[in-house]
C-alpha cells in the first residue's frame, strides 16, 4: 500500500517517549499501526451507539431469545424433512 507524509503536532511528552520506547525506523509503522487500531476503536464505538439507540421490542409470546432460536430451527429441519 503506498504511503503518504503528514505532518502532526503532538505534546512533548509523547513524544519524548515515543523517542524512548520505539527506534527511529519503527516510528512510523508504529504510528500507523496506533492510528489504525484508534480508528478501529472509534468506529466500533460508534457502532454501539448506534446499537443502543435502537428500540428494544418486547417478545409478543414472552419467550426468551433461545427459546425462539429453538423454535425457528425446529421448524426449519421439519421444512427439510418434509421436502426431502
């Protein structure tokens, strides 16, 4: 994948630590990867805020949700073998 140069400013701190813990010509592979696995973070984050403001529905018959997977593949595999 080519690559392109930006330009970032950082707190000293970080970066007086970054010099410290990561050799010169690992930084931008390790900045790279930090930046993608934020990314990643942030998406999966906004994910679930998006799940939780979805409504919640209440199961009309009152069974719990491995009550209706039983029941769906109950009925599935008598579909099957009705038609086999």
């Amino acid at each position: 994948m080519p690559s392109v140069k930006r330009t970032f400013t950082i707190p000293d701190d970080i970066s007086v630590e970054l010099d410290a813990e990561v050799p010169n010509r690992e930084r931008s592979k390790f900045i790279a990867s930090s930046i993608r696995e934020a990314l990643r973070k942030r998406k999966r984050g906004e994910l679930f805020d998006l799940l939780a403001t979805i409504p919640r529905k209440k199961n009309v018959r009152g069974m719990k949700s491995e009550d209706v997977l039983r029941k769906i593949r109950s009925e599935r595999a008598e579909e099957i073998i009705s038609h086999s």
